[in-house]
C-alpha cells in the first residue's frame, strides 16, 4: 500500500482540480469552452513536469541502493559479485580479486568474467540461477590455478524503465581450497591410523599388554580391549571398587597406594613425574584364578596437591613367576611354614613405607611371639613343634581377611603388615582372633603345655626413618612384656622416651667408635688339671676421655639396635686375633682368645666372611681363635644356627656355647650342635658348695659333655671349693674371678707372662 500511497495522492489531487474546475465552467456557461482549455493545458504541462520528477527520482533512489548494496558487498569476508541480469553491470569485491588474481577492472568485462566462471555457471534463466543455490564449482584465477568455491545467488535489486525491468543480483561465495585440502589430509590421516589401529591392536594382542588408565576427577578407570580379555571384564569402564576386588587380598594394599599416589602428588614432585614405576600383583583373571601382573605407569600430576592422571601396561607375568618361583622360595619362603620370611616381609614393607611416605594412608605392624615355644621342642620334639610354627602360620595369613602381609621373621616371631581404617582396635581384634585360632590350635597335641601368644603393635606413623626401624618399634613393644601370657603391648610415649634416651646413648657411641675410645680387656682361662693359661676371652669396654670405665651392660643393648653392634664386633674381633698373634710373635706361649656373636652378628651378617678376613689380615691361625654363643641365641632359629656353626667349625675356629643352662635349658641341644666347649653358666656355679641339686646337675652335664668329646668351662668361679668341687667332677678349664678378674691389655700381658714362668719352672 505504502508502494502506492504517492500515487494515490496525485491522482485524488488531479480529479479534486478537475471537479474544481468543472463546477467552475458550469456556473459560467458562456466561458466553458475558455476554462476547460485552459485547465486542461495545465493539466498536461503539470503531468509533464510530474512525470519527470518521478523518473529521476526513481534513478536516484536506484544509485543510492547500488550503492549500499555495494558497500555491504565490499564489508563481506568472502567472494562476491554484484551483477544485473544482461552483465551490463558487474562489481567485484576486494576478497575475490584477492583470491583470483585479477582487477576488479578485468572482472567488470564479461569476456574476462567468463573465463574465470565456468560455463555451467551461466544458467539459461534469472531463475535457474537463482534456484542453484549452494552451487559448487571451480573459479580460474589469473594463474590457470583452480580454486573450488560454492556460490549462492539472490536478487537485491528490482527497478523498472519504459523499455524493460532491471534485476540486480548479489552472488556470494566461499573458498573451499582449504576444506578440501583439510578434508584429504583427514582421509589420508584416517586411513593411516587405521593402518596404526590394526598394527596396536595386533601388537598388543600378540605381546599380552593391556593398558589402564585414569584421568583426574574421573570416577573409574578405562581398561582397553586387550585387559578386558584378560581380566574378564565386559565394560570399558570400571570403578575402583571393581577393580579392588578383583585384587587378590595379599596385594590389595598396592592398589591403595596407587591411587593414594594419584590424590597426593604435585607437579613439584621431579622424581614423581620422571619416574616410570613398577609394581607387581595378583588379579582374579578370565580364568577365574589369581594371575601376576607387572603394571608399568607414570603418574601425570597438576600444579597442586589435586587429583592426578595415572596410565601404564599391564603385562602378565604369571609364566615369568613360576620361573622364578624356585628362586623366590629360596629367597623369600619359610622352609617351615611356606610362609614369606624376614628378607620379604623387609621388602614389601620398605615398599608399602615409601609408597604411603606423605600420603594419608597409614599401616599398623604387627610382631607376634609363641610364648615360651622352647617348652614344645623340649617335649615334644623338633618335628611336633615345626607342626606347630605351621599351624601358626597359617592363623597369621588367615587374620589378613582385610588384605595386608604376613610373615615369619625369626624363631617363633611373625610379623602382620596392614592398612589402618582408621579403627584403632583393629590390631587388637586381629591379635585377639589369632589368640582364639592358637588355642584352638593347642587344643588337642599341646593342651597340657598351655600354649599362648603376646603380641606388640605400633602405626607406621609412630615414626621411624625407614621400615626397620618402625619394625623395631613394634618389636621393642614386645620385648616390653612383662612376661604375662596373652599379653598385647602398643608402642607408646614411654617406649618412644627410653628409645629416646638409648638414641643419645647411640649418638655417644658413635663418637667412641670414631675416637678408638672401645678397647678390650681380657680375663683369663685356666686349665683345672695343671693351673696353665689355656685361653683368655676378649671383653669390650667404654673407656671415655675422663678415664670412666662403661660396662658392656649399659651400651650393648643400644648397639644392638641401632646396628651399631656390626662395627662393634669386627673391632672386637679383628683386635683379639690382632692382639693374640703379637703375643704369640713376641714369643708367649700360644692360647686361644674367645670372642663372643651377637644376634645380629649371628642372623643379619655373613660370620663365615667375617672370621676368614679377620684370621687372613691378621695371620692368627684359625686354631687359637674360639666364638661362644650363647644357648638362646644359638637356638633362636635351630636350622640356621646349626648351618651357621658349621661354617664357623670348617674354617677350623672352636666353637662354645656360653652360659648353658640359662636358656632353654635341654641337654639334647648338645646332640645336634657342633660345637667343641660348653661353658656352664655362674648361676650353677655359685651355689656349689651348698648346693647338692646344683653340683648333680653340673655332674651330669659334665658326664654328657664328655661322651659327645665336648670340653666344659665352668665360669663365675670366686672360690677354692667351687674350684676343688669342679675339679673333682671332671670339669676341664675355670674362668672366673677366683682367676682373674677381666685386665687391659698391658696387665694382661704381664699376666701371661707371670703364667709362662710358672709353667717353665714346673717343667724344670
């Protein structure tokens, strides 16, 4: 309407004239013809005027809208062209003559224009070319080049003149050069990861590898095709839960390390993000047995303490294990109770230690100890009370229901590594159940021995720089027992304060060693036949600057733990043999000097080694050199000992055993140990001459002594009569004040000398 609305107006203006001028000639009839000409003149020269008016305004109203069409069409970031329908009018904009090569001069001839337009892109109608939309062909640039472009047509523009009607078109188009280039690479890269696809797949199926994975913040982990095959899973995708189960019990404390490590680690962490770990497990595999894995991963972590990403390859190593089952058996499996022993159940825990260092997750050690277990080898012999180890070690591994790790760790001793759930009372019920199951165990073969078990705990978090030492507090709690059965003993401040105190000792003590303030003193032994010197035992003391004389007694224990006690006792023994040999070069009759083995010496070092360095760098013969044991540490473990005293004798070094008859107290230990001197303790000896049960047990011992060619020495002796009373039952040799008392080296020396003389002179 609005198109019309000027229209409209002139036209109702002239027929409101005509009407005017109509009723004007009708009033004056005589002038009609005049006003009739005269208006109709005007009329027409009006309609002229008018009619030019309109024709250049229409012109103008055009130029201006070509022209805003043409500045939209140069504002436009693609190809266009601006057109009418018989080509007299073309205009390009800056991004085609950009694109092509050519002017937008070149372009506005038609001849020009169709070289660069194919000929399909010339449609025989207005129509068709503007019902081809998306039209897609290849535009010629200057060059010859072909440049694929997809065009879309639409008129902007309608004007009329007296002859025809003019059509403005506005074409648009898009280079696709880059699409398609795009498009082939995307083929070429397809078909080549498919090429690599098929290659992994084959790969990994061939070699066995599975991969796991987990990114930060996800809930489950990702488990390629090849694992799933292998662990009989269904889903690409499974929860933690999921996988935990499938862990066998014994090993589910990796996997809380694992992803422990993924909520604790930070970009600042180097040997964390460098590393490449491994660890290895048992997963319920498609088979439905434990299978061992070997999972080989890297831990991506963020810039803080926030979640990380984990991956790695699963491979199965279960062939590779039973290969190396024999080994590990012999390495890491108690012949007795097929259990694992010390050595594993150090390794798994430095692990676990190292793994939790800095984490959340924390683990409760566990030392359990068979109370008065001697009493079964003494009664019952050493096959029943192996049958009992057995049995307790499998009460110790059936306590790990929760997961965790147990172990035999010497003698009668079991340990229990397991994950805290932050259930206090949870080593406690575990000690409790496996208190239950011994009885149970006693209950029938070993009832009237009335057999128990104590037990010390401590958390990993109770401190320690390392495993063993965290191991050690839980042992030290046991070894706190008042000697109640049943007992269970947590580490705690009281504990941590005396080990404080024997720390300070320990730090005192590595100063000694480092100023040469140990020496050793020696007390003599003699022969009860004839009075000659025959040997001589070699005894550490503290001599501090100050001239103060610290006995064995208050250092030893704190040594012992702190594996001091190693440097201790190759300075003793290197010093005796060093010391025995001077004497001998300097001419003094040849005797034996007798040094005494620690536990740690005797179970955590190689004694064999030892010795032979020590007799080699010396040049003492292995005849004048004697080791004493004593009773309980020689039977702490009976096999080891036996094997590890036989070593000693094939080096041709003696043997004895120290302090017989405090320990377990059985003469049928003389039977199966190899040694060449029992030595019986004071505590026989002082009660002698009162005593008729102590000088029959010293008599009898004696006896047994001699049938198995085993020589005694009787220790502690202060008097005449306990001398006399030994002598007369058959004793070979006496140590003991009655003597002389222990002496520095320099009074020693003068003391061997005084016995030579005397020697010399009975012989005269």
């Amino acid at each position: 309407m609005r198109k019309y609305s000027k229209l409209i107006v002139i036209v109702a203006s002239y027929a409101a004239l005509t009407l005017t001028a109509l009723n004007i000639a009708l009033r004056i009839p005589e002038h009609m013809g005049v006003i009739m000409g005269c208006f109709t003149a005007a009329a027409a020269v009006s309609l002229a005027i008018l009619a030019f008016c309109l024709v250049n305004f229409e012109r103008e109203r055009a130029r201006k809208e070509k022209e805003n069409i043409s500045r939209i069409m140069q504002s436009i970031n693609a190809m266009a062209i601006l057109w009418d329908a018989d080509f007299r009018y073309v205009e390009v904009n800056s991004c085609l003559t950009n694109s092509i090569g050519y002017t937008s001069q070149d372009l506005s001839d038609i001849k020009t224009l169709k070289k660069v337009l194919p000929a399909d892109a010339f449609a025989p109608s207005l129509q068709a070319v503007v019902n081809n939309r998306d039209e897609e062909f290849y535009v010629t640039a200057k060059g010859g080049a072909k440049v694929c472009t997809i065009w879309n047509t639409s008129i902007v523009s309608v004007s009329s003149d007296r002859k025809r009607t003019r059509y403005l078109m506005l074409s648009i188009g898009l280079d696709l050069s880059e699409s398609i280039r795009m498009k082939e690479d995307l083929i070429k890269y397809s078909k080549e990861l498919a090429e690599s696809e098929t290659r992994y797949t084959l790969s990994m199926e061939l070699s066995e590898i599975g991969l796991l994975l987990k990114a930060a913040g996800r809930a489950n982990y990702y488990v390629s095709e090849q694992l799933r095959n292998m662990l009989g899973i269904n889903s690409e995708y499974v929860s933690d839960g999921v996988l935990r189960a499938r862990f066998h019990p014994a090993d589910v404390m990796i996997f809380d390390a694992l992803g422990s490590a993924m909520t604790n680690c930070s970009a600042q962490d180097d040997e964390t993000v460098r590393s490449v770990h491994c660890t290895e497990f048992r997963m319920l595999s498609a088979d439905n047995t434990y299978r061992w894995y070997q999972f080989r991963y890297k831990i991506n972590p963020g810039q803080t303490k926030l979640l990380a990403d984990i991956g790695g390859a699963i491979l199965d190593i279960t062939k590779n294990k039973e290969k190396d089952s024999l080994i590990e058996k012999m390495a890491y499996i108690d012949d007795v109770t097929q259990i694992y022993n010390r050595n594993k159940f150090m390794q798994i825990g430095q692990e676990i230690f190292e793994c939790s260092h800095d984490t959340d997750l924390n683990y409760w050690i566990i030392v359990l100890d068979i109370d008065n277990f001697h009493i079964i080898n003494d009664t019952c012999g050493y096959t029943n009370g192996n049958k009992l180890l057995n049995e307790f070690g499998k009460a110790v591994q059936d306590a790990l229901t929760t997961g965790g790790f147990g172990a035999r760790i010497g003698g009668d001793n079991f340990a229990l590594l397991i994950r805290d759930n932050g259930d206090e009372e949870l080593p406690v019920n575990i000690i409790r159940s496996i208190q239950d199951k011994f009885k149970i165990i006693c209950a029938d073969k070993f009832s009237s021995q009335g057999m128990t078990c104590s037990a010390g705990y401590c958390k990993m978090s109770d401190g320690g720089e390392d495993f063993a030492k965290v191991l050690d507090h839980a042992e030290f709690s046991l070894s706190m027992s008042d000697g109640t059965k049943n007992d269970i003993i947590r580490y705690d401040n009281a504990v941590h304060d005396k080990i404080v105190r024997s720390a300070a000792i320990e730090n005192e003590l590595v100063s000694a060693i480092e100023n040469h303030e140990l020496v050793l003193y020696y007390q003599p032994k003699i022969h009860l036949g004839n009075g000659t010197l025959i040997g001589m035992e070699a005894l550490i003391r503290w001599v501090k600057p100050d001239g103060t004389v610290v006995p064995p007694a208050d250092f030893i224990s704190v040594a012992e733990s702190s594996l001091l006690i190693t440097k201790i006792s190759e300075f003793v023994l290197h010093e005796a043999c060093r010391q025995n040999k001077a004497w001998q070069d300097m001419g003094l009759p040849p005797v034996t000097v007798s040094i005494n083995l620690t536990a740690v010496d005797f179970y955590q070092t190689d004694v064999k080694e030892s010795i032979m360095k020590a007799l080699d760098a010396t040049g003492l013969d292995p005849q004048w050199l004697d080791v004493e044991l004593t009773e309980s540490l020689a039977l702490k473990d009976i096999d080891h000992a036996i094997q590890q005293m036989q070593e000693i004798r094939d080096l041709g070094v003696k043997l004895s055993m120290d302090d017989f008859g405090t320990g377990y107290s059985s003469l049928s230990y003389i039977q199966v140990l190899p040694i060449t001197l029992l030595k019986l303790d004071r505590s026989f000896i002082m009660y002698l001459e009162e005593d008729e049960i102590s000088r029959e047990i010293v008599s009898a011992v004696i006896r047994i002594a001699k049938t198995k060619k085993i020589e005694t020495i009787a220790e502690g002796i202060e008097t005449i009569g306990q001398a006399d009373i030994l002598k007369e039952a058959g004793c070979d040799h006496a140590q003991g004040y009655f003597y002389g008392k222990p002496m520095p080296k320099d009074k020693f020396e003068e003391f061997m000398k005084m016995k030579a003389r005397e020697a010399a002179s009975v012989n005269a």
